[in-house]
C-alpha cells in the first residue's frame, strides 16, 4: 500500500502540471478477446486481432521492469490461452507486481485449478486475486452469459479453489450490474454471502465502452435504479466492518460505489481521471489505452519495438491525457478510480477519514464474515 | 465539464464543447458541428465554423461523444491561419481494429450502431 500511495504525489503532480512522465502503476493486459462465454453485456468475443505471443510479452516486461504494482490479465476470457499462466509468471519475475487480479468465467476447470496452484508458488510474494463472474442465480445466470451449465460449473470451480486455501490468493466473485439483473443484485448479493463465502465480492456498473463493443447496447440501469444497488452494497459494507488493511480496503470500495453512481447521476467527470497516468490498458495486439472505456490507441508496442516509453511519451499519449484532463469523457470504470482515489488527496483524505473512525470503534460481538476485503 | 443529459433531437447537428485554453484560442466556449453523409459505406465528415477567423494556422482534433462520453469517433481537421469554417474527412471510428475479419456489410452495421450513439463533440488544438 505504501508504494502507490508514495507514487500518487508524483501522478497528482503530473496531471497538474503535464510536465512528468512516470511510468503507470497499475496496468491491465487484456491477452485475448476470445471467449467461452456469450455474454448478452459484451461482444468482445466478436472481435479477433493477432494476439501477443507469450515471447512478445517477456520482451514488453523486460521493458517494463519493476515498476508496477496492480498488474491484471484480463480478456475476454483470459484461461482460454494456455499459456495464460506462464504470460503471469513472466510478469512477476521481470515487473514483481504486488497485487495480479485475474477475472474468470469459471468455465475451465483444470486450467483454472492447475494454474492458479502453479501462480500461487511461483509468485509467493504476490496477493493474487481471482475473480469469479456472478451475475445471477442459478439459470438466470446462464441465460445473461449465454452459456447453459455456467453456473454450476462455475459455482464448483469456485468451491474447488476456495477448498485449495492458495495462502497467498483470494477467491472473490464479481458481479457486473446491468439493465438484466440491476433489480436482482441485494438477492445475488446474499446469494453469494450464504452459498459462496467468497474471500470478497464486488459489483462493476456495466457500461458502453468501446472495447466490449457495447455502445447502443443499453445495458447500463439507470442512476436510480443503480443507486438502489450502492445503498445496498454500502449498508453491506457498513453492517460488517473489516479491522486493518481489509477495514481500508473497505473504505476505498465504499467511496468507489458511491462515486460510481454519483458519475452516472451527473454525467461528468466527478473524480479527476488519472487513466493514461496512473494506469493504463495493453490490448492484445499490443495497442496502448488509457483505458479500456475509450480504447483509443496512444500507440502499438510493436511498431514502437516494444519500447513501452516510447508510446508512454509519444504526442498522441499527451493528447490524450489533454482530453481526459478536460473532463471530456466520464465513466465509473472500476479499475481506473481505484488508482484515480489514490492520487486524489480529497478521496484519499475521505477513505482515511472512514477507516480510521471505523478502526477506532468497538468491534461488534458477533460480525457476520465481512465480504470485500480485497480492493479490485 | 457537464455533458448533455439526454440526446440531442438532431442528430445531424452535434453540440462543441471547447474547453479551457481551447476555448480562448477558438473564440468561443461552445459551438456546433454539422455531421455531413458520405456515399453508402463510408463514415460521415464533419464541418464547423469558428467563433472568429483562426488567429493562426490550427491543427485540430475532433472527436465525436456517445452521451456517457466515450469518444466513438475521431478525427482530425486544419484551419488556415484567418479562416473561420473548416470540413473534415471522413471521421474514423474508435476501436473497429478487431473487426477486420468481418465482411464490409457486418463491420458497417457495427458502425452504424455506434455511431447511433452520437451525442456531441469536443476539440483539442
């Protein structure tokens, strides 16, 4: 937590003045559109580009080096390549991020069960987040996935890798709210708290981004409706209060659901976007995003020889950082808030504020097993 | 900045958000843009008009915003120095580059779609 938190002045710094260049802490691969599920909120599995070679990615990590500290390997469904593991393995030897999320369909159970076994060992230093996707009960869960038999198979993968008890891995389950099921997430919610047990449990406003190619999907609820699902997850939060660094990772989870539903009330940019700074987006042809709701190239890895700085510096990256400066688009895309609150020192001051006067109070008796430890 | 909350009724006719220095550079801190169609199968161009003459030769970059402010479309435009109307080329939509495998009828109805979504634009200098 520390090393972020000593980065976000220099980010803080650079968004204001234009002048800095640091290299992001937080970046997400996404290596592979190619997917096993149909999700009725994303067509990302439509879509095919010449993904990067696990060769490729060795050489954009040498690049990279030991700079990051949130790396997440995302797709698509990032388990359909077998060599997904090796690709995170690299990662950590040559960049030792601190914090490797990977979400999951839950769908490929020996790749998913051998692999995070293997992750688990090789990356000892790291906390490695697995995120399971939820998002209904049972059938209904199929039917938004489009995939029949999803739910149970996910539902006994998740038990497998909860039974491992990974020392260094969290077993959580993600939850994208949509227009489908905004009105059943309480009911998935405690769904997931009594059948599941997760280690966490976060919910992602579905959104119109460019990479999922859901834009004039209408899927995203709307601001009341959404606002319904924040007051649950925030009396959640509130009823079961973690102690320690599960406590602020709390505190940060309720600021960003607050903040969530406050970008889609007012349709602005509430929280300065530190997206093109702080962290960032590889596609899987080696494009470089600010992030993944613009997905507007600041440039290709290969083209730039792999030089990861050579695109990070480039005019186009600077434009682009100009135009997400101005507040010329918003969105309440998870990822990027998190380092966002980071380097905001009114947000920051906020989540402090909360973990603080909640660490301070009287732990109740008899506290239900909190969920949401985890920042994801 | 605050964007529109509900969709412009003319969609041929997209509001221009000029921000900051931009808008001391352009003259004025809005303005419109006309969406101008291209034969079947080619992505519309845009054309503007200036608050006041370009005090120099202008390089912009257009982009054209879905309601929640993901940009869906962009492109770039000059200005001669003293000129107050400026026409693009045909615009280029965001993030098609994974639809390459798709014959031209299936990507253009992706297109079509988000360009469906067009609610106001925004300029960089």
């Amino acid at each position: 937590m520390l090393r972020p938190l000593a980065k976000a002045a220099v980010y803080h710094a650079s968004r204001q003045t234009g002048a800095l260049r640091p290299r992001p802490l937080n970046l997400t691969f996404s290596v592979t559109y190619r997917c096993n599920s149909k999700c009725k909120t994303c067509n990302v599995w439509k879509k095919r580009v010449d993904d990067f070679t696990l060769d490729e990615y060795k050489r954009l990590f040498d690049n990279i080096g030991h700079t990051l500290y949130w790396a997440t390997f995302s797709g698509g469904e990032p388990f359909i390549r077998p060599d997904l593991i090796d690709i995170v393995c690299e990662c950590y030897d040559r960049c030792r991020p601190g914090i490797i999320t990977i979400p999951t369909n839950g769908m490929l159970r020996s790749r998913i069960l051998d692999g995070v076994a293997r992750l688990s060992r090789h990356a000892k230093n790291a906390k490695i987040i697995i995120n399971f996707s939820l998002d209904g009960i049972g059938e209904r869960h199929d039917e938004i996935r489009g995939v029949p038999g999803n739910y149970a198979r996910m539902r006994e993968v998740f038990r497998e890798l909860k039974a491992a008890q990974h020392p260094n891995v969290t077993v959580g389950v993600h939850t994208v709210v949509s227009q489908l099921n905004v009105h059943d997430v309480p009911t998935v919610r405690r769904h997931v708290r009594k059948e599941f047990g997760p280690d966490s449990f976060i919910t992602e406003l579905a959104e119109e981004r460019l990479e999922l190619d859901t834009i004039g999907l209408d899927i995203t609820p709307s601001p009341h409706d959404y606002g319904v699902v924040v007051d649950d997850l925030v009396n959640d939060i509130d009823r079961s209060p973690a102690s320690g660094i599960a406590g602020l990772t709390q505190a940060f989870r309720r600021e960003y659901y607050q903040l969530a539903h406050r970008t889609l009330r007012e349709q602005r940019q509430v929280l300065p976007c530190y997206a093109g700074l702080a962290s960032a987006q590889i596609a899987p042809n080696g494009d470089v995003w600010t992030c993944c709701t613009r997905a507007e190239s600041m440039g290709n890895l290969r083209e730039a020889g792999f030089d990861f700085m050579k695109v990070w510096t480039s005019g186009r990256a600077g434009e682009l950082r100009a135009s997400i400066r101005r507040g010329d688009c918003f969105c309440p895309l998870a990822n990027a808030a998190y380092s966002s609150m980071l380097c905001d020192p009114p947000s920051l001051a906020r989540v402090g504020w909360r973990w603080l006067t909640r660490a301070l109070r009287p732990a109740p008796r008899l506290a239900p097993k909190p969920l949401g430890e985890v920042v994801s | 900045m605050s964007a529109p909350t509900e969709r412009p009724r003319n969609l041929d006719r997209l509001p221009l958000r000029i921000e900051g220095p931009h808008a001391r550079i352009l003259g004025a801190a809005a303005g419109e843009v006309t969406v101008l169609p291209r034969g079947a199968g080619a992505c519309p161009a845009l054309r503007g008009e200036l608050a006041r003459s370009a005090p120099e030769h202008l390089s912009l970059v257009l982009r054209v915003h879905a309601p929640n402010g993901v940009p869906l479309a962009a492109i770039a435009a000059d200005v001669a120095a003293g000129a107050r109307t400026f026409e693009t080329e045909a615009v280029r939509m965001l993030a098609m580059e994974g639809y390459s495998h798709l014959a031209e009828t299936e990507r253009r109805a992706v297109e079509d779609r988000v360009w469906s979504r067009r609610a106001y634009a925004t300029v960089g200098v």
